[in-house]
C-alpha cells in the first residue's frame, strides 16, 4: 500500500500539490495528523467510494468504517479530528471502490 505525504496548508495556497496523487488499486496511506484533510477528486464519469478504516474498538465493539461516495466529476473533502482512523503504525487506510481516474489530495493545517 503506497503512503501518500501530507502537505501543510499555507497562505500562500496549495501551490504544486492542487493535482493529487493517483489513486492506487491496492489502497493508499497517509500518515495520521492532527485535522488531516483529505480530498479526493473523481474524474472517472461513474461514482466510486473511498473507505477509510477504523481500526479501533470502543466498550469492545468495532468501529464502522467511513464510507465516503465521490460521485462522476465531483471532489469530496474530509477532515478526520479524531484518531480513531489511525492504526497501530501511525497511517490513516484507504481503499477505494474503484482508483479509475481518482486523485487524493493529503494536506494538514
């Protein structure tokens, strides 16, 4: 699974990175961080769903995993607050219904 690197957002805007990374069949992952913000851009004319795992437990019980549908030629934004997407590694998973023309974008403020 490939590790996408998160940039800090600037003032001065999101420069270089405004194009994403391509999206990989076997997933992706991008180190946890504080306000993570991930966006993903479909650029495929169908829709596809990026889930992003929780591997923790609470009183025992799973979590579910967020599932975040990106519809045909649309950009989807997430903002993950809380660690209960961060495995023992440190790395926030993603996997995708489909990677076909689907750009992720990792930034952090």
């Amino acid at each position: 699974m490939p590790t996408i690197n998160a940039v800090q957002l600037l003032s001065s805007g999101l420069g270089f990175i405004a194009d994403g990374t391509a999206a990989d069949g076997a997933g992706d992952k991008v180190a946890a961080r504080k306000d993570l913000i991930l966006s993903f851009q479909n650029e495929d004319t169908s829709s596809t769903t990026v889930t992003i795992a929780t591997p923790g437990k609470t009183d025992g019980n799973d979590i579910d995993e967020l599932a975040v549908v990106v519809a045909a030629s649309d950009t989807v934004t997430v903002v993950l607050k809380s660690g209960i997407y961060t495995d023992t590694d440190g790395f926030v998973n993603l996997t995708y219904s489909s990677e076909t023309s689907l750009k992720v974008i990792a930034t952090y403020v």
